[in-house]
C-alpha cells in the first residue's frame, strides 16, 4: 500500500466518521420532536374522520325518520294509497337524489310491501335486511352482502305529525363507498373498506349504530395507517376502515435533517477534494493510458483477425484456402485413427471454366466462383469441411455420415449448380456444372492419398461427359 493510499484512507475514515456523527446527533433530535408533532396531528384527523361520519350517518338517520313519518307512506301501508309507488317513485333520480341507496316498505310482519333501489339489488337482499333488523322498532347497524358493507336503519311508520299507531316499517341503507368516503375525509390521503379483524388495538369508540369500532395506528416510512374496525349490533366483525395520511411531520424532518448533513457534507468535501486533488489528476492520466491500452489491444485483435483471413481463408469465396484444409484434415484424421470415424472427401471441379472466363470475362468467372461456393456452404453442417485448392477446384470433407447419405448431399449440390443461373443482363444469361470424386478413410487415413484417389476419379468424370459423380 502507497502513501497516497494511505493518505486516502485516513481521510475517507475521517470524513465518514464525523459525518456519522453528525448524522445520528441530528436524526435522533429532530425526528423525536416531529413525531410527537405527528401523534397529536393524527389523533385529531382520526377525530375529525370519526366527526364527519358521524354527521353523515345522522343526515342518513334524519332522512330515513322524515320518510317514516309520511302520510303518503302510512296511507300506502294501511292499503289507502295504491297509487303511492308510482307518484312518489316512478323516477328512479328522485331515490338517488337522497342520502339513500335503498329504501324498504314493509307491513307489520315485515313482508315487503315496496323496495326501491339506486342498485341493482335482488329480491334477497331486501329479504335479508328485513331479516338482520327483525329486533327492536328503531334501531341501526352494519350489514355485509356480496363484498359490500352497507349502514342499514329501521323505523316505525307513523303518521306525519307521528300520532296514530304503527302500520309498518321503514327500512333504508347507504353503502359504504368510496364517495361517502370521499365526501368525509377532509386529512387522509387515501380512505378504503378492507377485510382485516384487528386482534390487537390501540382502543375504541362507539356512535348511533356503530358499534365499538376499534382502531389500531400503524407507522411505515412515507405513511401512517390507521385501522378503524366496524361491527354490528350484536358486536360482529363486518369490515375495517383503512385511512392513511403522508407523514408531513416525518417527512420534514427527514428534509431538515438531509439539509443539516448535507451543508457539513460540503464542507467536508471540500476539505476532503483539496487534499487529494493531485491523486484525482493522477487517476485520470492512468485511466487515459488504460483507455490507449486499450485501444490499441483492439487494433491488433483487428489485425490478427486479418492476418488470419489472409492465412487461412480464400480471398475470394472466404471459404478455407488450400493451407486451412490441410492442416484441418491432418487433425481430423489422426483422430480418426482412435474412433474409427468414416472421412469421405469429395474433389470438385467447375466444368468448362476456363470457356467461362474467356467468353464471359474473369469477374464474370468469379461470381461463379463465390456462387459455387456459397451452394456448397449451404449444403453442408458445421462439422463438415470446404475449401477452395485454387482456381476451380474445390473439396468437401463429410463426417460421421454413411455413404449414402453423402452420395445424396453431393447429388443435392450438383443439381443445384446445374440449376443455377448467372445472370448477366437482361438478355444474356448462363449455367454452368461441376463434377465430382469421391474417396473415403477406409484404406488408409493418408490425406494426400485420399485425394489422389477422390482426383483420379474426378478426372474419370472429366473425361465421360462432366457434371456427375464418381465414387469408386
């Protein structure tokens, strides 16, 4: 380890240590006065919450007592007014126009005499409200249908002035959704019913018809969540208002506290930049000689890369040259040796080459080159070999394949060459052909040997007509 290093360390260490310090000394001050500033702030937003669904539940009490004491309605019940539905209800706006999504008539035995609904509720579910209030002549409380949670009152039929005997009952319901909710919450960021029992609490409140609602405050980051637990008359669990609210206090502070560490941060760094601005200078010349490193390694991969094209590939078709196909086959077929692998080599000659570059031109001659070869590239795996020996001649090594199979693949290269055409323009155009030897490892794994025999063969073919093949 250098002196410069060294130098480094102590400062960094430094420089972390006192930043540390500070940083706890801060935290510790400002966070514990904020969030004592927050408790007393939720606790009021709770209130208020509480306040505001009070005053709603008691608009929904004072509507449902006002349509309870309604001549029309002890009139209907008493069976006076058969007309009563389709005066006062025969347009559904007038219902949803109330604090109300429900309202239920019903006679002394609570069979339903008229239901009227904002929703789409079935006959069941007005059955099944009827049902939970069958307790007492007035009274309130939560009820649970389908994933809904609705306030549900009951009230006795009365005349206007609330003289004369009960002839029926008034049953009503506001769901709890999420524009009561809207309409109620003035501080919390967000207000939602959720299914979650609370078994711990942090203590309880009752109003009207709801009943022992139990809360819990719980504390993340950014956030403070409070859980409000609703349950009906006979103290059930129905459901749990989640309120959450930003943590402002929180969240100031922790600003205050970034601001505080961050005015020591610079001058520490300030500090800190001073003392090693010679190391920074220093690190920049070393990554700059890095980067020309670098950059010159890449030129000579790029070189070598060329080097080896211009050593082993043919210029022309940038299939193996003549050198590559040698020193590729030496190593194939001393392996061989151990695995007893077949080698067949195929020797390929363009026929009438020659006729080709003197008629047509030699660029001509070499786009039936490179044609040539890209056929044979198509036709063979990656496993097998190609390469071009010079001028038109070419050879193919297959392997790990039976002889059939490479007498079928030789054939598939020599009808598409016999099926291809150079086109020159628009009015002259040509086909040229190929023939082939064939020989194998069978007799001897001598490459010279091999191809002499795969030559002899060609030259067979040659010399009978062209464009075949001769194996054996």
């Amino acid at each position: 380890m250098t002196n410069k290093q060294k130098l480094k360390i102590i400062y960094v260490g430094a420089f972390l240590t006192i930043l540390t310090l500070m940083y706890n000394f801060s935290y510790n001050y400002f966070i514990k006065n904020y969030e004592t500033m927050e408790f007393v702030h939720n606790k009021k937003n709770v209130k208020n919450l509480i306040k505001n669904l009070n005053m709603q539940l008691d608009f929904i009490n004072a509507t449902v007592n006002s349509y309870s004491k309604w001549d029309a309605a002890y009139n209907f019940l008493k069976g006076k007014n058969s007309a009563f539905s389709h005066v006062n209800f025969r347009d559904i706006k007038l219902v949803k126009d109330l604090p109300l999504d429900f309202i239920i008539y019903t006679d002394l035995k609570d069979n339903i005499k008229l239901s009227i609904s904002t929703k789409e509720h079935k006959k069941e579910f007005f059955e099944k409200v009827v049902r939970v209030l069958n307790v007492k002549n007035n009274m309130q409380s939560i009820f649970s249908e389908e994933n809904h949670i609705f306030y549900i009152l009951k009230q006795k039929v009365l005349q206007t002035d609330s003289k004369g005997e009960k002839v029926g009952y008034l049953y009503a319901g506001k769901l709890f959704d999420k524009t009561l909710f809207d309409y109620i919450n003035s501080s919390f960021e967000k207000i939602d019913l959720i299914k979650k029992e609370l078994y711990k609490h942090d203590g309880s409140i009752s109003y009207n018809g709801l009943n022992n609602i139990r809360y819990q405050v719980t504390k993340q980051n950014n956030y403070i969540t409070n859980y409000l637990e609703l349950r009906d008359y006979k103290n059930r669990y129905i459901a749990t208002i989640e309120a959450i609210s930003y943590r402002d206090y929180i969240v100031q502070s922790k600003n205050t506290v970034v601001l505080f560490n961050v005015i020591i941060s610079i001058i520490l760094l300030v500090i800190f930049y001073l003392a090693y601005r010679y190391q920074t200078m220093m690190q920049r010349h070393t990554e700059k000689l890095k980067y020309n490193v670098a950059k010159r390694t890449k030129e000579l991969e790029k070189s070598n890369k060329e080097l080896y094209e211009l050593a082993y590939k043919d210029f022309l078709t940038k299939i193996d040259n003549r050198r590559s196909f040698f020193l590729k086959m030496d190593t194939l077929l001393k392996d061989t040796i151990f695995r007893k692998d077949l080698v067949h080599v195929v020797m390929i000659d363009i026929d009438n080459f020659k006729q080709i570059n003197d008629k047509y031109s030699h660029e001509v001659g070499d786009i039936v080159l490179k044609k040539f070869a890209e056929i044979i590239k198509n036709n063979i795996s990656h496993k097998d070999l190609c390469a071009r020996l010079g001028g038109e001649e070419f050879v193919i090594a297959f392997t790990d394949l039976s002889t059939k199979e490479v007498l079928q693949k030789v054939e598939k290269i020599r009808k598409e060459t016999e099926q291809t055409t150079i086109i020159l323009n628009s009015n002259k155009q040509f086909n040229f052909t190929a023939s082939f030897g064939i020989s194998d490892n069978k007799k001897t794994n001598n490459i010279d040997k091999i191809l002499h025999i795969a030559d002899a063969y060609l030259y067979e073919v040659k010399t009978t007509g062209k464009n075949n093949i001769r194996y054996r």
